[in-house]
C-alpha cells in the first residue's frame, strides 16, 4: 500500500540521524532506508509473478477482448482469498486435532480466525459487484475462447468445501458424474485426501460432546432439561383443561399436543439418528445437547467465547450460501437460463447448490426451533457454576499456548 | 470460482449427447468437457503463480507468525485490483488521445470504464475491514522482519496516480525526499515517462474545452451567463435598496456584495491563472466554461453521458480520499501516531496526503460554489437545441467505434 | 447529520457580518443563524414523531426485553426506505405515462431515479447485518409478545411489488390464502387499486416497442437478424458437412442443430405468446425485440442511457431477490427451519419467494440466451446512424423537460 | 418486512388446524392468525407516524423538487440508528455504572452491545452512497428552503459524543460559539446533564483500573514490566558496545536511546498526567496499565473477552471518525470549499472534526507505540493463572446476570 509504514521497523535500531530542527514537519520525520539492504515491497509481495500472470485468451486468439482483463483478474482475487480462508481453516483445524483446543487460552485464536474468515466472505461477496459491471454483451465477446475451462474446476473452492464438511453423499452431481472426476490426477488425491481428514464439523462435534454439564454423573444437563420441559408442558395441559370449552380452548389444546411432539422428538435418539442418516442433522446426538448446553447458558464466562465460536460458524455457512446465491445471480444475468433449451446447465446446477444440502452447521440453526422460555432451563447450583467460571488448562508442563505460532 | 458455467461455450458446436430422458433434472443436462481438451481453469488463471507467491519472511528467519499470510495476501490483493485500475484507466486513456472520443458512441465504453474504476475502489476501500482483523500485537511479531520494505515503493499506486493527474509539485514529500528517490532505476523510468504522458486530467481538460455550445461565435454560453448573472444580481440590489432600512437590509445588502465578489471572480481569468498557479485550480478557464455548462445543461441529449463522466471522475477523487483515510486508520491502529516521540513518521505523512491536493478533479466539486437559480442559466434557441440533440460521428468511412477492443 | 451545512441557505442574502481579521481560522468564519427564525433541523424533520415511535411490547406486557427496540427501529428503518423507494418509484412511472419520457431530455431523470432505487436496494440488502447482531435466544425472549403481527403485513412493500410488475398469479399464496386477504379494507383497496394500474413493467414494455428502428417500414431490425441469423448458420452447416467424418464432427452437427432450434424459438411469435401465458416470458413480443435492439446497438448515442436503464432494472430485480435470500437466511437463523415439525411455514413460504417467479424483468436476463456474434447483427445505413445519432423531442412549444421538479 | 414471520408466537398454543394432506406445500402450512386480534405490524412499528413525517418545505413554498424527499428520509433514517446507538450505549453504560459488570456473566452483553453499535455505525458510514445519488445541482435547487436548520442541530449526535465521552475542550467552536448554544432551553439542558454523567469513557477508565494483576500486593504487573524492559534494554546495549566502529553501530546505537527515552516516558507518571491536562491522553494511568495488561495477556480466558471489548472500542471510534470524514467528502460536493470566498464555514468546520481530538479511546490507539516482544512480557505464575482462568462473579445471593432485561 502507498506509504504504508507497516513495514517499518521499529523497535530495531538503525535510524541513521535525528530531524534537524523542531519546526520541521512531523511528516518528514521518517528515514528512508531502502537503500540499505533488505527485502523490498516488490520483492517481497512476489509482484512478478502476481501482476504479470493475466494472459488474454482472446488476445493470443487474435481478438483482444478488453473485458477479459477483468475476468481473469476477479476469478484470481476470488482464488487470493479462497488461499486465506484455506490457512486459516487449517490453523483452527489443527488446534482442534493437536488438542490444544483443551487449553482454553487457545479459543482466542480459534474465534478470531474464524471471524477472519467470516469477514473473507463478507468481502467475497461484496466482490461480485465488480464483475456485475461487465455484461452479458461484453462476455459473449470473449467466451468462447474460455473453453473446457469452468469455475467448477476450482480445486481450492473443493478443498475449501470438504475441509468445512459439506459432506460427499450431500453433493448436487454435476453433469450426471462425481465431482472429483473433473479434476486431475494429483488434485485428485487432494481431494481425496481432505475427504479422508476430520472436517472442521468433525471437529467442532467432539469438541461439543466435551461441554463441561454434560455428564451424566455430574450436572447431567440434558436430563434436567427433559424434566424441567414435560413439567412445563404438564402445568401448561392443566392450566388449559380448565378453560372453559371454546374454539380457543381447542386451538390452544391442539398447539400444545404440537409441542408437546416436537419436544419429545428432540430427546429421541433413534429419531436424530435417523435423522442423520438422511442427512437432516450433522451432528451426534451428545453434541446436539453441548451445543443447545451452550445456547442456554451462554452468559456463563466459560461459554461466551464458545457461543460467540457457534455464531460464527453459522455466519460462515449463511455467507456461503449468499455467496453461491450471488454466484447464481451473475451467472443468470451472463447466460441467461436456457430454460426448456437445453446446452448448458450452469444455471440450474449452481441454483441446485444454493440448499440447505449444502449448509454444513444446519443443526446450529434448528436448534432455534427448541428454545424454551428462560424459567424452563435447569438452575445452575453452586458447584457447577464454579466449573462454568472456571477455565480448563492443561498440565502446567504443558501450560503453554499454541506453539508454532 | 465454483462450478461457473461462464467458461463454458455455448454457440460452438461440440457438445456431444442430448441429455437421454426428459424427466433428467435439468441440473444434469450438461456435458463434461474437459476431457476434450483445451485449457482448463487452474492454467487459464495461472494459478501456479498467484497462489504459491506468498513466502513469509518470518518463516524464513526462523519464527513463523501466522498473521503475515494475511498481511501478504490483502497486500497482493491489493496489487491485482490496481493493475485492473490501470489497465482500465489506460484503455480510456487511449480512447481520447486517439481521437475516438469524438466519435460519440465511445463514450459508452469511457463511461462504463471509469464507473468500473469506481466500483474497484469501493471494494478496496471496504477491503480494509479484513486487514483489521489483525491487531496491533498480531502485527508487531513479524513487522521487523519487513524492513526495510515500505507500502510506499508500490510502483502500480505511484503510477496510478500520476496517469489520473496528481500532480508533482502537490505531492508532500516523504522524509524530505522526492517520491520518485525510494524506486530503483527501471521503475524511476516508468514514472519519469508517466509524469511526462497526458494524465486522465488534461485528457478530459481537452474534450471539456471543446464542449459544444462554448463557441464565441456560436451559442456563447459565457458572455450569455454573466450578462444574466449580473443582471440577476442587480435585480436583486435593486429590490433590496427599496426596503425600509432595518438590520435586516444591511444583512441581505452585505450578503449581495459577496455574491457579487463571489461571482466577478468567476469572470475573471487573470484570477483563475493565479489559482492554477498556486495549485488551487487545476482545469484551464475554457475547461472550466465547459464543465459548468455541463452541469447546468446536464438533461440534453449529448449532454446526459457527460454528466455522468463527470460525477463518476468526483467519485473517483473521493473514493481514493476514503481509501487514502482508511489507510491512516489502521495504521493508526497498528503502530500509534508516536506523537512526540520521533522515530517513522509513518502516520503522519499518510495524514497528510488526505488533502485537496491529491484531489485530482477538485475544480469539479468546487463549481458547487457557482451554482445559480435555473432562470438564470440562458435559455437554449432551437439551432442550439439541434445540436444538443445531435451527436457528433467522424467520417463515415471511419464511423466505426474502436476497432482494438 | 451533525454541523451538516447543507441546511445553510448561501444565495440568499442574510449574513451579518464578515470575518474580523483574515487570520481567523476559517472553520469559524460562518455566522449562526438559528437565532433569527424559520425552521429548524428537529422540527424539519419531525423527531418528535421519528424517534418517539418505539414503544416495546414486552415493556408494555411487563417484561421488558432490550433487544425488542433493535427489532422495531430496523423494521421502521426498511419502512422509511420503502417510502423512499415507493417515492422514486411514482415519480419514474408518472414521466412515462405523461408522456414526458417521449421528450428525450427525461431519459436522465428516469435512469438517475431508477439508480438511486439500485443504491437503496443495495444498502437495504446490507442492512441485514445490524439484525443479525440479535441471536435466536434474543429473539425468542420477545417473539410471544409480537402475534399475531407479520411481516407479510407490509402494505409498503407489497405496494412496491404491484407497481413495479409483480403479477398476481405468480405470486405464492400465504397460508393458502390470497395476499390481499391479510390486510384491512382500506389497505386492501389501495392493494387493488395499484394492481389496476400500470406497473413499471408495463410502461417499459410500451417504451420499449417504440424503439426507432424495429418500423417495418424502416429499417426492420427484426427482419434483417432473422435473415442473417439463418445465413449465419447455414455458413456454419455448409463449413461442416465438408469435414471428413468423425465423432467431433457429429458432435458439432447437433450442437448447431440445437442452435437453429433455438433461434427459431425465437422467431416464432406463437411460441412467444405461450410462454407469456405461462409466466415464462412477460414482455411483448415487440418490446422483447426492442430490449435486443438496444442491446446490440448499445453504443449508439440515442442508445446509450435506455441500455443503463435496460441493466438498473436487471439490478433492481437482482438485489429484491438478494434481499429476500438474506431475508431468508435470517428467518432460518432465528426460527429454524421446523421441517418436518409444522407449525408455522414462515421459513418455507419465504423460501418460495426467492424464485424467478418474482423477477418482473427476467426476460431481459433471459436475452443473454441469444447474443450472437457481433458480425451477425444487422449494418446500420446512415440513414439509420441519423435517428440513432439525433434525440427526440415534442413539439417546440412543448418543449420543455418535465416541470414541476 | 415481508413475510416475516418473526413475529408468529410458536410456543404459545393456539394454531388451529393441522395442514390437511402431507403433500400439500410446506409453504402453506402456516395458518392466519391476523383475523383473531391482537396488534398488527403497522400499528405495532407506529407507520402513522414514520411514514408520513416527510413534508417538504419546497412544496410548502410552492416549488416542490423532488429530491428534497430523499434529503428528509436520509436524515431521518440516521436519527433512527442513533437513537437506537444511544439506546444500546445507555444499557451498557447502566451495567457499568450499577456495578454489574463485576459479575463477568455480564459482559457477554457488554460485549454484543458494543458490537451492535460497531454494525450499526458501519451502516452509517455505507449510507452517505445512497444521498450521494443526489447531485450538487439537484441539492441547490431546494437549499434555500431549509434555513436556518442545520445537522449541527442534530441533538441526539450531541448527546451520542458526549455519552461515549468527547470532551467539551476537545471540542472545534462552531462559528465561535460553544456547541451547546446552538440548541434551545431544554435540549441544552439534556446536553449539560450528559456532560455531568460519566461517559463510557470514564467507566471503562474505572473497569480498567480494576484489571486483576496490576496490585502493588500481588502479581505487581507494571513493576515486573519496567524491570524487563529495562533490563531487555541493557542487554541489546552491551551487545551493540561490542560492535566494530561503524556508520551502522552509530546509527543502531542512537536508535536504542531513542527507545529508552520512549520507555522512560511510559512509566513517568508525571509526564502522563501533564499529557492528560493537554488532552493528548485521557485515561488514568493505572487505567492505562490495565490496558497494556489486557493486551500482553489477551489470551488468557479471563482476557479474551474484554480484550474484545478494548477492539470494539478502538473500532467505534475509527468508525465515527470514517463518518465524519465521509460527511466532509459529501459536504464538499454539494457545496464546494467555496475558498477564500468566505461565507459558510461548513466544509472547514466539519473538517476540523476529523481530528484525533474527536477519538475518544486515542490511548488505545497509542498504546501500540509501546509494545514489546513476548519474551520481556513478565511471566504469569501458577497463583496468577489461576486468578487468570477464575471468572468473578459476586455474593451467591445476588449471583444473577442483570435482571430487567
């Protein structure tokens, strides 16, 4: 960036001389020190490679097309960021895999790499605007020229998808066949490879299931919920039986039975099991229970920074999808959709992945459908708010956080 | 990006298999091409290039800091949309130093070009909110490993800024050296033959100056507008003088007398030279005739895409003001203003270059100062009337629109 | 907006007195006003109703709860918008229907009104992201308090729907019922009343079958492109029967087989009139054929501003439908999706609505589906470069752009 | 807004009828609930009131323009976001005030509050893009109309800056005037009770100076940190004695003694409180170390959350500054500098408010110019991690979170 003094060090000490006088400008204060020695901006940011890899298909055709320029120059920023969002995802994902993750002075890292990433996306699909000023007309110019190439080709936009855990079984076939059988040999195996490894889900899942509360020798949060819920649901049942008879009464009658289901689908374990084998939930059943745990006693000092982890991963998984969904508006503006024409079915599959299918932490949003009023939650007694105020270290040997970095 | 279907011919003729049945979802209707061969998205975007170059210096030195990735990757980000900017702004450029922009239909393509400049800069300027996601503390671990590397050796920004018209002698020096003494030879070359070229500024001073309507022997739209401007005024005088005499009079009659200052001064060329003299106006006296008379006749025909050329160049200036803020920010942020404590004087000399200085186009906001009640902007007669219903064409044998792109 | 001198009146002629001395600093050389009469800025705009109209349900009930006033000033902040969107809205639709849009020099204030809806869209899009500050626990603490108000109840925002081209019978029902039957008498009559007047749809329609050049007559675009098109193609068919069997070549055979397919589509009226019957299509067959004209004629001067038109309203269509996915994605995060549960349908509902269905202008996106090469699209005469070079304007005595703003 | 069917109760009990079939639509399940009483969404946001609040004083004149519309809507949907900040920076500033933020359950709604603020606040900043639409010469056609009102009237912005805490002797005079006098009887009076209130500033200044390990008695954090810096000092100067003579020793040399002298001043009170009474720091000093604390020892759990608080402090006050500045750039289009003319002083005003004297939490900025490396941060022994990993919370009896909301 222009003058950017980010570079500057300042703490090491080879200033060479002092500003001569007081009345000179604040801003003349520095010193120039690229002369010297050591690495310089260009240098440093490799721009030879990064500036001067936009090659024109259309113009090596023999028909420069200017807008190119563009396309070439959105799809590699879009590639940039997908490398950061995949450093970042690597980070949290071996801070989770080596157990640091246990040191919960270690969820400082977590929460702010993933809400650099949340903000990554942000950004990514503001982006679009940029490309929308280019139109239908001016791609038509150059598109030919673009051919077998595709976005779906995308390796790092897979790595990206499979780290997270949009799992395989849950994918929209593209052209009738396996998404890895577009791509080569050795991106092949990469894929392959990240389908093979714990998945940030995977991850987040065990973590869930070690929510301190859980224990059924212990608080053993999920027991008292079920309790506290049918008490409620009781009295609520009495309370109406009372009313005299009236539509109202019925209505009311009928919500309740209602509830009163839906509740006892949530502490049935064969239920969400089946539910997972449809692909419906995600998550175990035991990290079901740490991530509601979470939800409801949110304010306890242990769980602010795990609530804040939940709300940014769902806010990773809307701004996925919003991005798709922008994707999925250029492209109908670019190519329109062919509807009942055939060629081409860019359209309809990218619309096809703008699903639920496709959201990786849906559990996180349908526990908004069990939320209880706040007098239904099981009180904390004293000892298990010792625990919730009190944050887990790992042996003091080990007392240290995150190493390499 | 994932899965688009841009790359994708549609009008050449080698898609193999209709899809088989009618009930296939249309998601699936496509065909694979790749195998076909051709290029293929990773080699079209020289992804080998844009996606290794990013080598932390703290990892060589031994002390790997996860946040540099970031600051490098927002750093390239930054360079590629900048290569964009100037790829764009060349291509305007070229079209008015050919001569094409007499013919009017490439004022689409200026058009469209500059506003997409504009939408870049956006983007740039919220591209912020990712960097801060590093903190002051996450920065200071590898910030001495960058010297003496500094934002301010970023070629492409020096160079963007002298092809949009910053001109030399309002630069503020940095540590009391001439901007151009921090690059090396080559790159001193290139911004020698910038300074030297014709910079978007005197590109569009030019095409002002011959604004249709302007013509002493024609229209005459100056003589036309102080005649009634004066003639305003002195209307009003008179209307005031009639009052019975109160504070009130002498306000308004005080008030009159500025206006009337304010407005001999417009008339004035010898005044207007010593203002570019000074820097504080950049366009010359007809530019200037020629801007005002668009703005006031901005709904006729010709004058309609002008218009906008105009208030997109205005949102250039303040979009790269906002970047320019922005940047001060956060390095605010990162390394402190030091306020008297010497050393870099990096925050300061960046506040200093958000100034009316590097506002290239200033003239343009400051016509806001000369506005006038709509009766008094002379009245168009039905000959002037034609021609600003007519655009102008070269010869037809040349009536073709830019042939390179 | 604090010290905001927009307010100042500067033609006007009441200032007392000057500056004192020449080196006052300049930011105190202005002069209060506030004391000698007329409006001022709370009263202008009428706080004491604006931000006093937060009156919390829950606090009303008894139970208080903070973020319920978050909740209300968004809401009532989408509502100012929509006004202001409705505004712009009216005003566009009147220059049509007068008639005003036939005198040329109104193209800027359409196009400009058009675009300042974009810019509304596009912040109101963003505006999601201060809600979504509110977590589902938050909500679900006030959520009881609000029945049975809804959303759906926005009398603005289905008045926007009617008037920008919405059509009934493409709408979604709520809860099998009629939209119209979820407001009140009189609401419901302002409902019909604008569902009887001509959308925004309909008046582009109309301008759109007046573009110069499709005359039958005269230069008959759509005659000369069905005559080149089909040319183009038998070129191509001749080009290749000559090549020598082999798999490419029957490949590239039924690819231009389905091409011709396609552009007799196109060409085929009676086909045009079935898919307008079925919602597929919602342009005329004339104004379909004018949008393409202007979409290959772009560049032409008289062209210019109808095609910034052509793709502001694509944005306008484009950013309701981001708006309503956000929309969507907010739903979900704050009351799950309940599949499977009953209940209510809310998430499902909104669901249904991010659909083309609700694209008023999705014929000009579907266009995209017939660009054809550059050298395909019919030579401009100069007779014809004459009309598209001149601007057309009423009657002389008429002659005036549209008056009263 | 549309649909939304956040406001359908779900867990109270009165839906009457289950949907008939299974097939039928998700999308309709739901049932109306408007017909059965209770408040709907138009009464419930008060629309009498915010929708018709818009009169134009053009219109009132005679002279209706059209985009004095979109000036009131702008203005009132910034009065709606800053009575909401204001709502948001009361609750937080009570928390403090009545000491709950002692019991750290409180702090996760400090904390989101805070951060609603920031999104709110980034909205605003994105807002000025949508008066931006109207042009210089669209706002001089109804400037007239609106004095002697002024944004500078803007209560609710006066009461924000001094509720958050910008001092009065920070304060730019407005045409010489104090701010306050510029509002009547009873707004002035609201503006002097917030003046005598403590600001977030003051109380966050309190918590500061209570950050657990800056007792004298205890882990002694400034004392340990003054001897490592210190001694980290000496080291770096006996290594560099032991240099060869050389232009580099020399240069090294006086850059360590430019760094003693930075840290020399860090912990000179004296000079602290004398930078203080000059407004260029504004915390207490023991505030001041609990802030430095904060930062070294970010990662520890009592740590994470108000080191968050700390970044959305500095991130509000960027953001108000990025306003201000955004207000200037628009303030310069519509009205020019108008310099060296005299008259209004707006655009030199505002300005002048774009300043460091506008930053309310400038120590925290600045506390970057005193960072070290991690390993002169002191040691943390067992006895202080364990008070570092222990969450406060008061008397059992009153252990509750914050009661009314």
């Amino acid at each position: 960036m222009s003058g950017c003094p980010y570079f500057e060090k300042r703490h090491l000490l080879f200033k060479n001389k002092p500003p001569k006088t007081e009345e000179e400008d604040a801003s003349q204060a520095g010193v120039n020190k690229a002369s010297k020695g050591g690495i310089i901006y260009g240098d440093y940011l490799q721009l030879d490679k990064v500036v001067t890899a936009q090659v024109l298909q259309s113009e090596l055709k023999g028909n420069k097309i200017h807008d190119e320029h563009l396309f070439i120059v959105t799809h590699q920023a879009y590639e940039l960021w997908f490398k950061q969002i995949l450093f970042e995802l690597d980070s949290v994902r071996e801070i989770f895999i080596s157990g640091h993750v246990r040191d919960e002075r270690n969820m400082l890292k977590v929460n702010t790499r993933i809400h650099r990433i949340v903000m990554i996306f942000r950004l990514l699909v503001d982006q679009f605007a940029v490309l929308e000023t280019m139109t239908a007309l001016d791609f038509f110019d150059f598109r030919e020229y673009l051919a077998p190439a595709s976005g779906f080709q995308s390796l790092q936009f897979r790595l990206l998808e499979n780290k997270i855990g949009v799992p395989d079984n849950q994918r929209v076939p593209y052209n009738r066949r396996h998404y890895r059988d577009n791509f080569k040999g050795h991106e092949s195996e990469m894929l392959i490879a990240t389908e093979k490894e714990a998945p940030l889900l995977k991850l987040v899942e065990e973590w869930l299931e070690r929510t301190p509360g859980l224990e059924a020798d212990g608080f053993n949060f999920w027991e008292k919920l079920e309790i506290n819920i049918f008490d409620g649901l009781n009295l609520e049942k009495e309370k109406i039986e009372k009313m005299a008879d009236s539509e109202e009464k019925e209505e009311i009658m009928a919500e309740l039975i209602k509830q009163r289901e839906l509740f006892t689908s949530l502490f049935d374990e064969k239920r969400h099991d089946h539910l997972v084998s449809k692909g419906e939930r995600r998550l175990s059943y035991k990290a079901l229970q740490g991530a509601l745990m979470i939800y409801f006693y949110r304010e306890e000092p242990r769980f602010q920074v795990p609530f804040q982890l939940l709300t940014s991963l769902m806010d990773i998984d809307t701004l996925m999808t919003k991005w798709r969904y922008n994707h999925v508006c250029m492209v109908h503006r670019m190519i329109g959709s062919k509807a009942g024409t055939g060629g081409s079915s860019g359209y309809h599959y990218l619309r096809s992945t703008v699903s639920d299918r496709y959201k990786v932490f849906v559990d996180l949003f349908n526990l908004a459908t069990f939320l209880v009023p706040r007098h239904w939650v099981p009180k904390l007694n004293p000892n298990v708010h010792t625990f919730l105020y009190t944050a887990e270290c790992c042996d003091s040997s080990y007392c240290s956080s995150e190493d390499s970095d």
